[in-house]
C-alpha cells in the first residue's frame, strides 16, 4: 500500500508540476484582438455600437499571475492599446510578489459561459459608472473608465464595491474590514505597483463610497 500511495502521490505531483511549466511556458505580451476574441466580447455584450472606444482601439494583455491555489496561470485582460505595455509592466509586479489572483480568463468574462459571480479580474465593459450603494439608482449615467479600457477590477471578492458600508455583493461581507488583511486583499505594494504606472486607486476615494478593487487611470 506504502507503494501504491507512493506513486499516485508522484502522479499527483507531476501533473501539478506539468500544469505549472505549461503556464509557464506560454506567451505573454500585448496583442490586437483576433476576429473571434471581437467576436466573443461582442456576443456578451460588453461592446456595441456607441461606446467610446473602437474594438480596434483595444489590445489584449496575456500575463502571469499566481493563483490562490499557489500555481502559475495565463490571465487575459483586454485594455485600451495606450496602457497596455504600462500594465504589463504592473502584473509582472504583482507575479513577483505572489499576489494572488482568483481568475483571470479571458472566457470567465466573455465567454460563453462567463463568471456569473463577477469574481474575475478584468478591465473593458463598455458602461456606466457604477452607482453607489448609498443611492437606489443603478447607474450615473457617465461612462466609467472600463468603457475606455483604462480601469482594472483586482480580485472582486476579496476587494468590494461599497458606499455607506455596504456592497451589494454578499459574499464580500467579511472583506468590509480591510484592517484584518487576507490573500488578495489590496495592499500597499499593490498600490505602488498601480501607481508607478501612473494609475490611482478607488479606495482611496474620498467619502463613505470605495471602490477597493479598482485602478484606472485617473482614479475614478
């Protein structure tokens, strides 16, 4: 039995390992959308005709990230071509201190089948800013920076949307206090590698509203 265990514990180890070196292994860098990803992202409905960036104003950044479950993944996040290089310049920080990302498919956010849940990191939806909690209207009726390609959600979850202390997501209740910090929480490494590309952060907003997982370009 010593024997038996012995080798599926090898077997176990050794798909890991492979999973990691093909992670590894496979391009990063930016890239102009192919005709199926423009496809995709137009069948989710995160682009149509009015929105103020062209499909071919955008790019796709291929980087690294560690996982919450300690592997190496290929994330996918579709940026406005101005930030692209800056931002890849950011998650190459972010790998190197282990920052963990939960999900950072280009399928978990336009897919088919895309993550109902919202937990992925991801940059353009063509819409509105989002409204506070504090308020009962769903939308400002202003474009938010992720319809430009210039705004990044950082782990969901473990970083809430909130406004008069509360979040509309209610598996983020225990992230409300950011004084007892978790993997994937934002911290202040993360916010310098943010901010060396030029890029502010939505918890530093001024007010009872925060917006703890997101970075763009001017802060808002």
């Amino acid at each position: 039995m010593k024997t038996v265990a012995t080798i599926i514990l090898a077997a176990v180890l050794s798909a890991s390992a492979a999973t990691t070196n093909a992670a590894t292994t496979q391009r990063t860098g930016v890239a102009r959308l192919t005709t199926t990803q423009k496809h995709a992202i137009k069948q989710a409905g995160e682009w149509h005709k009015g929105c103020p960036v062209w499909l071919s104003e955008l790019r796709v950044l291929s980087y690294r990230y560690y996982g919450f479950d300690q592997q190496t993944h290929i994330g996918q996040i579709v940026v406005n071509a101005k930030v692209a290089h800056p931002l890849a310049t950011v998650f190459a920080k972010l790998y190197r201190m282990r920052f963990p990302i939960r999900d950072g498919a280009f399928a978990s956010t336009y897919g088919a089948h895309p993550d109902k849940s919202g937990d992925v990191t991801a940059s353009f939806e063509c819409r509105d800013a989002a409204a506070s909690p504090c308020s009962s209207s769903s939308t400002t009726h202003h474009w938010s920076m992720h319809a430009f390609g210039e705004a990044v959600d950082l782990d969901p979850r473990e970083n809430p949307y909130v406004g008069c202390g509360m979040t509309r997501d209610k598996t983020a209740l225990s992230y409300l206090k950011r004084s007892h910090h978790r993997p994937g929480m934002v911290t202040p490494a993360v916010r310098r590698a943010f901010a060396s590309a030029g890029w502010g952060w939505g918890g530093s907003w001024v007010g009872s509203t925060k917006d703890y997982m997101h970075f763009s370009t001017n802060g808002h």
